[in-house]
C-alpha cells in the first residue's frame, strides 16, 4: 500500500507543503522538481514540486503553495489527518483520511 497518513502539522497548514514520512519516501521519485497534486480523490489538479534539500534526512519535502495552503485550510484543520497516495510516479492524490471504528 503506498498511503500514508500525514499529521497536518500547524506549518503545514499555514504555509502550504508537507515533508513525506521516511518510511514511503522510495515511492517519492529522486529528481527534484515539478509533480501534480490532486486535491481529494476526485478534485482539481494543482502544480507542485519536490524538493530534496529542505530535510536534512533528504526525504521528499512536496510544496504546494498557497493553493495547497487554501485547501488545507478549506478541507481541514491543524493536526488532522490527511490521506497521501503516492501509488503514482507523476501525481500524489491528498484526501481527507478515512476514519477507523
């Protein structure tokens, strides 16, 4: 399964980007640079970029800016819990968690 669950951390949800937890980092491409962002399962496209330099760790820190930053602010609040799915190389899918009985 190449889903995890990201704690939306308060910088998070302020300032649009989250760092990829190390364990699914090998589903993260190594190149640096552009990668589409789907904002919910069946929600609209945003541009985004990896970055390997602002960890110190190299794993995957993936930035979306203020339309990310919107929609975590729009979809969520701080500290809940947001669905990544990185099963594709060109675009990571974020949506909201399901919820475990």
């Amino acid at each position: 399964m190449t889903i995890f669950n990201l704690t939306l951390q308060e910088t998070y949800f302020k300032q649009g980007f989250f760092n990829v937890i190390v364990d699914f980092d090998r589903f993260v491409r190594a190149e640096e640079g552009p990668i589409r962002l789907r904002l919910g399962r069946n929600g609209r496209e945003i541009q985004g970029s990896i970055n390997r330099h602002a960890n110190n760790n190299g794993t995957a820190r993936i930035m979306g800016g203020a339309d990310l930053r919107n929609w975590f602010q729009s979809q969520f609040e701080p500290m809940d819990t947001v669905a990544v799915d990185l099963s594709s190389r060109d675009i990571i899918i974020l949506d909201k968690a399901m919820k475990t009985a």
